[in-house]
C-alpha cells in the first residue's frame, strides 16, 4: 500500500472520528527494511520514522539524513540504560519510557548536555509477563516520579495484546493519559490504527502496510 492511501486513511479516520484533518502523525516503522524501501518512502516527502533498536538506526540514519535532509526519528523499541545517551543523540521522540532507572538516566543526561528528546511512558495494558511497560496500577506513581525529574513527559504508549480486542486497551490509554494531563497517545499499528486515531492516538506506528512485510537481517 502507498504512503498516499496511508495517509488518505488516516484523513478519513480522524473525520470520522470529529477530529481535525492533521492531528495524527504518521511514524513509518522503518526497522528492519532494506535500505531502498526506506529512501523509496523518503524521495516521497515522508520525515518521521520509528526505529527499535538503537544500534541499527545509528547504522543508517546518519547517512539517510545527510543524502535526504533532516528527519523526525523515534525510539519505539525497549532502551537499556546504557545506550541512553546515544539514544537521546539519535532520536527527537521516545516512545519506551518503562522504568525508574532509565528516567534517571535520562535526567542525568538532560542535566548534562541541557536537552532531552519527547518521551512517552509505554504502558503493558495487557500486563503481559512478557513485555516491556509500566503496570497500569503504577503508572500514576512513575508519572509523578518522572515528572518530579523534569523530564518532557509528552504521552502514553502502548501495544495491545495480540489476541485481545484493541479497542479495549486503546480506550484505557486514553482514560490513563487523561488522568495524568497527557495529551500524546502512540497507539494503533497496520492492522489497527484507524480504530486507535477513533480512540484518540495522536501518534500511529505503521510498518508493513507502507513498507511491505519486514526483511530481518
């Protein structure tokens, strides 16, 4: 699917939902993907892409950039403390906030060099042993811990349960970022992000369905 029927669905999802044509970004998930699907995506004007690990962005976004301009780059995978500061270096946006010990590694950090990229604290709706993210009945408490850091807290994140409905845990992000005085909600992927931008998301992670199915190296 092109970039231009991504785009032409989110448009029509954000009015149907009553919302103003423009309130949701589009993050083209480039991780993983040949490096010729990614330049293809940005000789059509696209800026903002998502990565998940730091280490592969840092392998091809330099040169990306100095061939094709500036760009809007986002951590959407799991960060370990020691790769923050190159993390903070690579991208403008965070979407993996999870736990106490990265915050303070980013307050450290943002004291030292006197910047930080965007964060978003990524929330386990499904409480899934698995995967990364606060607990809901915790999230309140790292809110105000972040925030007692000065950390940019600028939203909420999450990724719902495969098996689950989306919508469930779409809605409960939305209520906890309410709760919280949050406006940013990254939510919904391919499959789903015209359900997410009707729950709100202000941010979508869409891979496969611009790029095709992902390459692994």
């Amino acid at each position: 699917m092109s970039l231009a029927e991504i785009t032409a669905r989110i448009r029509a999802a954000e009015t149907e939902a009553g919302r103003s044509p423009g309130t949701t970004e589009l993050i083209a998930v480039s991780k993983v993907q040949p490096l010729e699907r990614v330049e293809a995506v940005l000789q059509e004007g696209h800026r903002v892409f998502g990565e998940n690990r730091v280490q592969e962005a840092a392998g091809k976004w330099p040169g990306l950039q100095d061939t094709h301009g500036a760009c809007s780059l986002h951590l959407l995978g799991p960060l370990q403390s020691n790769k923050a500061r190159q993390a903070m270096e690579l991208f403008q946006v965070i979407h993996s906030l999870d736990r106490p010990k990265l915050a303070k590694a980013f307050a450290r950090l943002a004291q030292e060099t006197g910047a930080c990229p965007d964060l978003f604290i990524q929330v386990n709706t499904g409480e899934e042993p698995q995967k990364a993210g606060v607990l809901p009945a915790d999230l309140d408490a790292f809110v105000a811990e972040c925030r007692g850091m000065d950390l940019p807290l600028v939203g909420l994140m999450c990724i719902p349960p495969v098996e689950e409905e989306a919508s469930l845990h779409f809605a409960l992000l939305a209520k906890m970022a309410a709760r919280n005085g949050l406006e940013g909600l990254s939510m919904g992927m391919s499959g789903d992000f015209e359900k997410a931008i009707s729950f709100g998301a202000t941010h979508v992670r869409v891979g496969s369905a611009i790029f095709g199915e992902r390459v692994p190296g």
